[in-house]
C-alpha cells in the first residue's frame, strides 16, 4: 500500500533481498520551478519501477534534481557505495537510472556509461550516504 512521500517511507516495486532503491531530493531547489523538468512526473515513473524514498533538501542545491542510487543489501560486500547523480532533469536519464537499478544498481550492475555524466562526488557525507 502506497504512502505518503514525506514520511520516509520506501514505495514502489520490490524483490528479495532487500533491492537497490533511490532516493529523491524534492525540498527547496530539486522538485521546484527552480529547476526545469515535471518533477511530479520523475517521481511518479521512478516510484512505478523501483523502490523510491523522497528525501528533504540534500544540501547540494547546485546539482538539482539529485537522485542517489543505493546499493542492494547485497552489494556492499562487493564494495559497492551510494552514487549521487545530479542534475537529473530529463525522462532519458530517469529511464536510465530505472534500467540501471531493475539490473541490480551499484555493485551488482555495471552503472551505465551515460550516467557518468551525471555521477558527482557530494562536499560532505550524509544520513544517505550513511545508508539512513
């Protein structure tokens, strides 16, 4: 059963073991008029494909819309680390990220090379980053 998307809480498909999920800045600058793109309409395919967080303001501002792709409770003993993507404002890369994490995201699959182009590196680490 869906739920509200400020609560925290995971909604959309999900698999055995615990899958790859993402998680979605929309609070001050990613998910406004701010930034171009139908945030509603990212949010909304996203949450039809894979597991889908909504978080508050990510603290980087300068890269909205910012989605972090975390790894499946698998994928950390491969070494695999959230990858943030920002920037994220049109459908073909929301289609990527989807196809990306339906194959098993960071450290099971390999991350697409167009999605490099979005791939950055966040100024401090986070409850995300931290896997909260």
């Amino acid at each position: 059963m869906p739920v509200s998307p400020t609560d925290g809480t995971i909604t959309g498909p999900t698999a055995d073991p615990a899958p790859s999920r993402v998680v979605v800045c929309r609070d001050c600058c990613c998910g406004s008029p701010k930034v171009t793109g139908d945030h509603a309409a990212q949010t909304a395919r996203l949450r039809a494909a894979v597991p889908v967080r909504v978080s508050d303001c990510l603290d980087v501002c300068d890269q909205a819309n910012v989605i972090v792709v975390q790894p499946s409770a698998a994928a950390p003993a491969a070494g695999a680390r959230p990858v943030w993507l920002g920037l994220v404002n049109d459908a073909d890369a929301t289609e990527d990220i989807v196809d990306w994490v339906r194959a098993g995201g960071p450290g099971i699959a390999p991350q697409p090379s167009i999605l490099d182009l979005y791939a950055f590196t966040p100024p401090r680490r986070s409850a995300v980053s931290d896997g909260g």
